[in-house]
C-alpha cells in the first residue's frame, strides 16, 4: 500500500511541477482577439463583436489606452508578458496555489479619436475557471473606462 501511495504522490508532484513549469509558447498563445475562432469552453471569454461581450471603444488614443493597460496588468498579481508589440500583447496570469496559466490577449484598434479594445482570455489547462478569466477581463476594461 505505501508503494502505491509513493506512485500516486510522486505522479501528483510530478503533475504539479509540469503545470507550473511548462513553457509557454508564444506562437501558440499570443492570440489575436480581433480573428480567434472562440473554442466552445466555459474557460474563455471573448471581447469583441459577435463574442461574449462587444468591443469597446475607449476616448483615448491607442497609446494612452496601452500604457494603461499596461499599468493595470502590472498591478495584477502573479501577471507578466508573455508577447506583444504596441498595440497586441498577452499577459499571462497565474493562480495562486497550483500556478495555473491563464492568458489575456488584448488587440488595439484605433477608432476615430479614440481606441477599440478586443480582448480573449483563456486557460491552459481544463474546461472550467470558476468564471475567473471573465472576471479579470471584466475587471481590466472596467479599470480602462475610468
């Protein structure tokens, strides 16, 4: 029974690190909001027209709208950059306990005198987030509109 046990606990720790160590590939995660084929998971949530919310359009130029952006993901606990450029990046946020990777790719559109945002965040690892990548959009955009 112990050696069963010592299996069952080093493929758990085993599982566990791989979870938190595995690399993420920008190429594979680095999304573009504006053309993602939205997966049919409940671990996503899409910002744009035609998603599970619509795009918003800010009165700030692209560059203002970036650098807020930039500041409210800065401020979002375990967030860092995985890619991005000016006006496309992705940030991936990890869960507290187990370092589960979430990702948030945000695409800016200038609109007029102002910026559209799109956004499509979404788990790595299985199909239910407990509403935390919707949470956390939602969070950033209503952060953005202040």
């Amino acid at each position: 029974m112990t050696y069963v046990l010592t299996i069952l606990l080093v493929i758990v720790l085993g599982l566990m690190a791989y979870i938190r160590l595995a690399p993420s590939d920008p190429l594979t995660w680095h999304a573009d909001p504006a053309t993602v084929v939205k997966p049919d998971k409940p671990n996503t949530w899409l910002v744009r027209d035609g998603g599970d919310a619509p795009s918003v359009t800010l009165s700030m130029t692209p560059d203002q709208v970036m650098a807020k952006l930039d500041a409210i993901a800065g401020a979002t606990a375990r967030t860092t950059l995985l890619a991005g450029d000016r006006l496309h990046k992705t940030w991936v946020t990890r869960s507290a306990i187990m370092g589960y990777p979430d990702f948030t790719s945000v695409r800016l559109e200038p609109a007029g005198q102002g910026t559209t945002v799109t956004l499509f965040a979404r788990a790595r690892f299985g199909d239910s987030d407990f509403g935390v990548n919707r949470t956390r959009a939602e969070d950033w955009l209503e952060q953005l509109s202040r």
